[in-house]
C-alpha cells in the first residue's frame, strides 16, 4: 500500500471512532499519525523492508501505529477498520457533511431517530422531530436543513485557482474602504494550497463598522452567517465562507501568521515559544510569568506582532514562506541555518507541453509562437497529442512529420526563442508508445502520458509507464497520476516505482500546472525531488491564454519545497539543451 493510502485508512478509523464517542486523545493519536504518514517523503514500505531502520523512528508513529502500518503493508486490510465499518451504518457518515454537524451530533441523530441519510435527515427536520433532540433546538434544526443542501458544495473544497479569483474581487473590494491600512488573505489560500475549504481575511483598518459593512454589500454575499465587533462571517454564492477579522496594527503580524497555519506548524511555533518563557497567539508574542498565566491572552509583556517577521524574529526563527508552513521540514531546514529560495515565476524560461489547432488546442503555431515570445521564454515545445486520442484529431506519422517540417522552417527565423519539435505520446493500454520508435527517435521532445485505460490494475498502469520511462525516445511523463481535482481521483499507479525508474532512467516527471491538474501534488514532487529528478513545470496549455497558468504550477512546487535549481526548465536554453542531448 502507499503512503496515502494507509493515510486514508487512518483517517477514517478517525472518523469512525470519533462517531463512536471514543476518547479524543485516541481520535487524535489517528488524526495525527494519517497526517504523518500522508507527509512521509519515503514509502513507509521502504522503512520495513529496512533492516536498519524502524517505523517508530518517523516523529509521531509509536508502536500501536507501527504495527498497523506493517498489517497493511503484508496484507493490505486492517481488521479493526472492518470491525468499525461493521458497527457503523455506511449510510451515517453521509451526516458529516453538513456543515456544522459533527460526529458527536450525527451519532445522536443515528441513536435516537434512526437517520443514516441526508435523505432522512431533511424528513426528520421538516417534520420537526430533530429539534426536539436534547441539544438541538429549533435554531439548531433549521441549521441542519439549511446545511443539507449545501452538504455537497461543503464537502468538495474550491480549487485554489477558483478562490484566487474570488481573493482579488473582495481585495479589490474591500481596500476602496477608508482607513484600511493592510489587508491580507490567510489560511489555506495563504499556504497554496491545492484546494481552499474557506477564506480568512484579516483587515487592519481605523474603522471595523466600515470594513464590515462593505463585506456585505460585496456582491457575491449570499448570506450573513455571523456578525461581532471585529469578526464577521459570510457564506457567497457559492457557497463558500469568508471570515472576516479586523485586528489592531500591533498585532496584525501575529494574527496573520496565527491565521495563515497550518495548525501543525503552529503547535510547533507554540511549543518554542512556551520553551523560551513566550506566549504566541493571534495578539502577539508576549514574555509571561507565572502571574501572567491566567490573565488574558494579551497578559505579559508585549514583544512583537506588528509583522511576521517579528513575530518569527522572537523566536529566533527565520520567516518562513506561507506554502512552507506545514510541519514537514521547514523546522529542521531552519535549524539547519538556512530555509531554501523557493522557485519564482520569474526563474522559468521555457514551457515543454503545449497544443495548436493540429489537435485539440485553440490556437495555430504561429499563435502559440508568438504569445512564447511575448512572455520571454528563450524555448517551447509544441507537443499535440498522438494518433489514440482520436477525439482530439490526434497526428499520424505522416501529419506530425508535417507539423515538425513547419517547425524547422520556423525556427530558421527565430533568434530569440526555440520551438522543439514535441509530441505528447499516449502509452498504450496493452503498452508501449502510440507511434513507431523511428518516428519518435526524430522528435526533440517526447512527453508520455495515460489518457486511456485509467481503470486498469495498479500493476497494470504502473508496468505501462514503467515501460515508458525505458524507451530511450521518452523525456518526460506528463501529469503522472492523471487526477483531475474535485472531479476525478489519481488512477492505481505505484508513484514510488515510478520516481525509481524515472531516476534510474535518467527521465524528467512533470508538474502539470493546470489547475484541474496540478499534478504531480506537492508530496509526491518533494519525493521525486529528493531522488534528484529534475521537475518541469508545463503550462499543457490549449489556448495562448493557457501559457498563463503556470504560476499555479510554481505554487505547488514551491509547497514541495522546489528550488530553481530542481526544475529543469528554469535553465537557460544552453544549459537545457545538455540535458536533451544526456
């Protein structure tokens, strides 16, 4: 089994015991150890083979967790999951996704009114039985039923891509306010993360009344859900939530990194500062005694909270980057004395998978061309699809010996930027490559992707791209896990037997940043990374427009910790083109 998938089990034996009413820290102890598992940059299979090495070794797997790590790794299953999936009702857990309605409320629903379904659940309230409840109420009901039908929106978090749209129409919004001094969105959107559940926004404004007035006339405002002194929150349109908070100028900085997250990386900052005689929350970083301790969460004497530098400076900790915050190494990279520089937009100078309208794109070459050369790329790859993908008017031998003919007598009137002659080649189902090895020995640049037969075996899929990654004509496997977010899951393919002959090879894995995509994710980049695989990043843009999405594949690299120096298309073409040959 994978890391993640073992990380699934635990989280759902979370979820089950917690609907259980099991003790918390037992809840906890799996909430936690699915965290450390899903984040573990090595299989987990690779430390139990180990002789030298233990699974207790990994920070937060004690021996209980251990044991059940090594049952799935033998035998793939986990008998005290099936017992509790057995005392369960499948149904029941359907419940959790109202928002609002947690595991402890769900049980009471199951025990006293026998609801295991939303359907039974929207019955129950209309008919008034679910306020009767101890517990509940009438206000409580109403929430219920109005959640039900936001239940499936709740459930599928927005797409990182979408929510920045969103971010920058209430940005724009919000600063035309008076007296708005700094404005910052937080969170998860903060920490680029692939998809956003909700969004914080932090104001340091003279007036909260006026800040939080214009939320509410933002037009995509549905509803009011709560509204304080400083704090409001509101649900949009579609079904988002924004919480809305304004803070004092002193500590904005404090709020913003308490805010920002991730909650794993704030248990840590929390604990060094408690360690040095500090307080650190959402007010400040405030020098406490033992008479302080009990006096408020601004108790003690101030120290910093005007910026986040300050409030890291206190504990003689660097300013990390928001996508590094997620307690996977950037505690130890500091220690170490150095955080890495982070890939940037600006260090890419090439894009390696594009389509023209000899396919599936929205565009001719010399549109793709000329928008490569507005945007300062020194090269591109045009690679259309290959002759399987038939609803895409994939090319032929003889249409592709066409496109890349046209291609030369291009580049003979270029001197700023090379057009490789590219193909995105499908892997076949039965395997192998979709056109003849003499065909693909004359291409410059040959990416290997799975559009087809993505229900087949692991060991199917994973021998198809194995496959691929041996013949000497393939550069680079393009969205290796063929996700699409929200929409489709990551088809059987054994991630790690691909970073392994993909090192073995000499081959480049892609971090697809179509924000669908994004695909390799931030984990399994960080995995490839450490074999010392160069990454690209490709726009796989269909449209000139679509070269644009590229800072969405930045973003995920810069959450897997990625470098300049690790992504092979940040090379200046006299470099890249010592790659090629190699």
């Amino acid at each position: 089994m994978t890391n993640r998938e073992i990380a699934a089990v635990f989280d759902q034996i979370a979820d089950l015991l917690e609907f259980q009413g099991a003790n918390p820290f037992r809840v906890r102890a799996y909430r936690n150890g699915a965290r450390r598992v899903g984040d573990f940059p090595e299989p987990l299979a690779a430390v139990s083979e180990d002789p030298d090495r233990q699974l207790t070794d990994i920070d937060g797997i004690g021996k209980d967790l251990a044991e059940k790590i090594e049952h799935l790794l033998t035998f793939s299953r986990l008998p005290m999951l099936e017992e509790l999936q057995a005392e369960v009702p499948a149904g029941v857990m359907a419940l959790l996704r109202v928002p609002g309605l947690g595991p402890k409320k769900a049980a009471a629903l199951h025990k006293e009114l026998q609801i295991d379904s939303l359907d039974r659940l929207r019955a129950a309230c209309e008919a008034g039985e679910v306020q009767k409840l101890k517990g509940f109420g009438k206000k409580t009901e109403e929430t219920i039923l109005k959640g039900i039908d936001l239940a499936a929106k709740a459930d599928q978090r927005m797409r990182w891509a979408a929510a920045d749209e969103i971010v920058a129409e209430l940005r724009e919004h919000l600063s035309t306010v008076d007296g708005v001094r700094q404005l910052e969105a937080a969170g998860s959107y903060r920490r680029g993360k692939e998809t956003v559940g909700d969004l914080d926004f932090l104001v340091d404004a003279d007036e909260a009344t006026a800040v939080m007035d214009a939320l509410g006339e933002f037009p995509g405002v549905d509803e009011t859900i709560v509204r304080g002194d400083t704090k409001m929150s509101v649900r949009l349109d579609s079904g988002l939530q924004v919480d809305l908070r304004v803070v004092p100028t002193r500590s904005f900085g404090a709020a913003l990194q308490y805010f920002t997250g991730s909650k794993e990386h704030n248990v840590e900052v929390r604990g060094r500062a408690k360690a040095a005689g500090l307080r650190v929350n959402e007010w400040g970083v405030f020098r406490v005694s033992e008479d302080d301790a009990d006096q408020g969460p601004q108790s003690g004497e101030y120290v910093a909270g005007e910026t986040e530098a300050d409030v890291y400076a206190a504990l003689d900790l660097p300013c990390f980057p928001p996508e590094m915050r997620e307690a996977r190494q950037e505690f130890r990279w500091a220690e170490q004395g150095e955080l890495p520089k982070l890939i940037e937009l600006a260090d890419l100078r090439g894009d390696l998978h594009m389509h023209t309208t000899a396919t599936d794109g929205k565009a001719s070459l010399d549109e793709m061309i000329a928008a490569a050369r507005q945007r300062g790329y020194e090269y591109i790859a045009i690679t259309d699809h290959s002759q399987r993908v038939t609803m895409a008017g994939g090319l032929d031998p003889e249409r592709l010996r066409r496109q890349w003919a046209e291609i030369d007598r291009v580049n003979k009137d270029l001197d700023d930027l090379v057009v490789l002659k590219g193909i995105e080649c499908d892997i076949l189902e039965k395997g192998g490559m979709d056109l003849p090895d003499d065909v693909l020995a004359e291409a410059d640049w040959v990416v290997a992707s799975v559009h087809y037969g993505q229900q087949q075996s692991r060991e199917q899929i994973t021998d198809r791209i194995l496959g691929a990654l041996e013949h000497p004509s393939v550069n680079v496997i393009a969205h290796p896990t063929g996700r699409l977010i929200n929409r489709r899951e990551p088809y059987a393919v054994d991630v790690e037997a691909m970073i392994a002959a993909a090192a073995k090879h000499g081959k480049l894995l892609e971090i697809n940043a179509n924000p669908m995509r994004l695909d390799l994710d931030d984990v399994n980049a960080a995995s490839a990374q450490r074999r010392g695989i160069p990454l690209v990043i490709n726009s796989d843009a269909h449209s000139t427009a679509g070269l644009d999405v590229l800072r969405y594949g930045v973003l995920q690299a810069r959450r897997a910790g990625l470098t300049a120096a690790d992504v092979a298309n940040t090379r200046p073409w006299t470099e890249f083109k010592k790659l090629l040959k190699a």
